[in-house]
C-alpha cells in the first residue's frame, strides 16, 4: 500500500462531512476521497438488505480509487454494513460504532449511558450491542431522532423549532440521568449546541467521529502509512446527485469553502 494514497470515506449524503472535517483536523496531510451517495440519502430509514447493498458499491467505488483505507462516517451503514463489508473486502474499514461506544464507556462516571440516532441505527441496537459487550453492567437509554438531520441541514443551529425537537426526544435520556450521551449520527454534531442546552451541561456528548479519527491515526501511525507529504491534502469530493445543494451545506458543515465536486452517475455505482 502507498503512504501516499487517499483515505477514503464514505456516507449516505452531506453529514459524512462532519468526520471529515475531524480527519482533516488531525492529519491535515493527508488527501482524502468522500463519496456522499446524495442520490440515495437518507439511508436511516431504508432496510438493513438495502444499506449493506449499497455500503458494498460505495466502498467498491472508493477502493477503485486506491484508497489505503475506508472510513464508513455514516452510522446507519456503521451500524448494518460493517460486518459484511470487512467480510467482503481486504482493505482496512473503520466505523463508527466502536469507537463511539468504547469513549462514552471511558467518559461515564455513572455508566448510565444515552444514544441517539437515526432510526435504522437505534433498530439495529449497535451501540447498545457494542456497551454491553464492554461492559455488561451498562445502563443505556437510546432514542432515534429522525428529525434532527433536516434541522441540521437547514441550517437550524439554534432555532426555537429545533429546540422544541430537541425538547421531545431527549426527555426520556433526562429523565434517566444518563451522564454521557453518543451523538450516534453525522449530522449530530452540528447541532451540539442545542442538544447540550436541553440535556444539561453535565452529560457529557460523544462525537462518533473524533473518536473514530483517533482509531484512524493510531492505525495510519502503526502501520507507518502516514502520507510523508507535508502539503495539505487533496480532497476530492464524489456525490451521486447533483452538486449544488452538497456544495452549499458543505461549506456551512466544514466552514470554509469546498471545490472538487464531481458528480458520479449512479450506473458507475451500482455497476449496471
Ligand atoms: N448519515 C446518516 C447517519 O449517520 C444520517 C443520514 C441518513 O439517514 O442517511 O446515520
């Protein structure tokens, strides 16, 4: 494997961008290769058959592009995928799931843990699968909060709306006393402010997405596969849907201005 090839990363749309941006933090050298299936989106609510399907052809399409690596930013296909595509292809996966689930369990003083998610997600159980496979004595409360990912690309950062949502779904994780609580979806973590308003300061949130940028560095730096560049990386951007609308909410999840959009028919994709 070349140091110097991309890593690639894949989501079901746009929220995929908020892992990158924690990658790109990190290891700002590195060039790095999205595919936002923005033609399919969204994937939480779609059929477990379904998201492994089309998780196969996104990997397939980044693996194409000699990626060294494939990060699954998307937690539904974290969540549903992960086995049969680590079981399928050689290359290096890395998902959500366990890295979120391993630093709520080294956050949580009380082991009362919160979840939240897209509804594929919290159906599947995959973070509460994963708590209590550390640690048994895990509480975890979950909650699917469907509504937020249209808040979050909206743009609805701090509005009245999106704090009564917020109100709503996270009532029963109050209630509970959880004192820590995985934001298990991409788009999450754009809306933090709210969700930390309504829940309390005291919870501490979980980004799926720094602790998965973490395994990725460790792994990169065990296998002495950091790019030996010291340029800023390349990123290159693929989506399956027109451009625009990625464009513009890109820009307001990464906070600096995105070029590189390709477009990529869904043919090229799914191979028919
Ligand atoms: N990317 C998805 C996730 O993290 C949210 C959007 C969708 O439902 O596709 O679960």
């Amino acid at each position: 494997m070349n140091r110097s090839n991309p890593i690639g990363i894949f989501d079901s749309g746009i929220g995929g961008l908020t892992v990158v941006k924690r990658i790109s933090a990190n290891l700002p050298n590195e060039n790095i290769i999205y595919f936002g299936d923005t033609a399919r989106v969204p994937y939480g609510s779609k059929s477990n058959s379904t998201v492994i399907e089309y998780s196969i052809q996104d990997a397939n399409f980044l693996i194409k592009k000699n990626v060294k690596l494939i990060v699954v930013a998307c937690n539904t296909a974290s969540s549903a995928a992960l086995d049969a595509l680590r079981e399928r292809f050689e290359i290096p996966i890395i998902g959500m799931i366990e890295p979120g689930a391993k630093m709520a369990l080294e956050t949580t003083k009380n082991e009362k843990i919160g979840v939240i998610g897209t509804n594929a997600t919290i159906n599947n159980k995959a973070y509460s699968s994963e708590l209590l496979k550390i640690d048994p004595k895990a509480e975890i409360v979950e909650k699917a909060c469907p509504l937020f990912v249209p808040l979050a690309e909206e743009g609805w950062l701090d509005h009245k709306a999106t704090y009564a949502v917020a109100e709503e779904y996270l009532k029963e994780l109050k209630s509970a006393k959880v004192d820590t609580l995985i934001l298990g979806c991409t788009h999450y973590p754009i809306l933090s402010k709210v969700i930390q308003d309504v829940i309390g300061n005291e919870v501490r949130l979980i980004d799926s997405g720094t602790a998965a940028t973490k395994i990725v560095e460790d792994y990169l730096n065990g296998r002495n596969l950091r790019n030996p560049s010291n340029n800023i990386g390349i990123h290159e951007y693929y989506v399956s849907d027109l451009p625009i609308k990625f464009k513009e909410v890109a820009e307001r999840f990464l906070g600096r201005k995105v070029s590189n959009i390709h477009k990529v028919d869904l043919e090229e994709i799914t191979g028919n």
